[in-house]
C-alpha cells in the first residue's frame, strides 16, 4: 500500500510540475552583451623619418689664383724737355741796327725774331738804334722807347722814370744812370737812339723800356765787338 501511495504522490507531482511548465513560460533568456571586437586599429602609418641628407660634400674651393702682383712699373723714362733755346745775338751791320717793338711787350729784329743782345763793331765811334713800334696801341697804353744803362743800374731808371709819368716819357729828368734815350713812342711810331761806343766799350750796359713794368720783358745786353 505503502509504494501505491509513494507512487501516487509522484504521478501529481509531475503532472503538477508538467502544468507549472505550460503556464509560466520560461524567461527568454537575456541575449548575451555581444562585446563588439575591438576593430584592429588601422596601422599607424609610418612617418618616415625626415631623411637626414649625407653631408652635402662641400664643393671643392676653387683656389683663387694669387692675384699677380705686376711687376714694378719702372717709371717710363721722363722727357726732359728741350731747354728753351735762347736766341742768338743780333750783330749790328755798319754802326746802326733796326729794333722793332711790339703790342705783345717785346722787342723784336726785322725778322720778328727776340733780340737779347746786340753786338756792336768796336770800330764804330757811335752806335745807332733806330727804333719803331709796330703795334697799334698808344703810348699811352703801350709805349715804348730805348734807354742805355748799366745793368745794375737798370731796376733804380725805371722805378725813379714812374715819377715823370709819360710826358716825361717815363724817365726822370736828367738822371745820370742814363746814357742815352728815345723818346717814348706808341703804336706805328718811329724814333732813334745814338749810343757813344767808348762809353759801353767796357761791357756791362742793357737797353729796355722804361715804360712801367716794361723792362721785365723788353730789356737786351749791348756787347762792343
């Protein structure tokens, strides 16, 4: 009796536990989290590294060429320049000669050539220069004359004759340092000098231009011969 109880309880027990299964239906079972996989990261591009370049091989220094040091210039040899030739001396001919002068300051031959010396023939007891100015400006600008003196004596004749201006031909009234004189003549003008030989016989004697400043230029030697 015993097993046919034990085992009526356990036919109810399933049919019980049969029925609690229809109605309560099972929960459905709460789908498992899908843990996403983790995307492989894209590979990191890889920077290349900055390419360090090689030494620049430093072009090779061209060697400048020693600048040629030119060879001393030796100094072109100087032109000494001719000396000025001075005029030859003028001989008189017979007892007299013909001076000229000129608007240009100077005393001059018929020839226009510069006269710094007239030789005279000691023969001659007297020596005459008979002088024309051929310019054309006046005494009063540009005269001229002849006067005989020493040549020491030359500077005092022509500083003292400023005092008698040209009405006294620029030459002081009976000065005893002249010799001899024209008078003061200007453009196309003529006048004349006599000269006593013995007196400049010794040498030494000049003629020039008494007018101011003149005698600088327009002066000569007198030489007895």
């Amino acid at each position: 009796m015993k097993k046919t109880v034990l085992a009526s309880l356990l036919a109810l027990t399933l049919i019980a536990c049969s029925q609690s299964e229809q109605t309560t239906p099972p929960a459905p079972a709460a789908p498992a989290t899908e843990t996403p996989v983790a995307e492989p990261s894209a590979p990191a591009e890889s920077t290349p590294a900055a390419e360090t370049p090689a030494a620049e091989q430093a072009a090779p220094t061209e060697t400048v060429p020693a600048a040629e040091t030119p060879a001393a210039e030796q100094p072109a040899p100087q032109e000494t320049a001719p000396a000025a030739e001075t005029p030859a001396p003028a001989v008189a001919t017979g007892c007299s000669f013909d001076l000229k002068g000129t608007d240009a300051m100077t005393y001059a031959d018929a020839a226009g050539n510069a006269v710094p010396e007239i030789v005279v023939a000691a023969t001659c007891a007297d020596f005459t220069i008979n002088f024309e100015h051929i310019g054309k400006m006046p005494k009063t600008a540009m005269g001229h004359n002849v006067v005989i003196a020493k040549a020491d004596d030359v500077k005092a004749v022509a500083a003292n004759g400023v005092k008698a201006g040209i009405k006294g031909d620029y030459l002081q009234a009976g000065d005893p340092k002249v010799v001899a004189a024209s008078k003061m003549v200007g453009g196309g003008e003529k006048t004349s000098v006599k000269v006593p030989v013995a007196t400049i016989k010794a040498g030494g004697y000049d003629f020039f231009c008494s007018f101011p400043g003149h005698e600088m230029k327009m002066h000569g030697k007198l030489t007895v011969q």
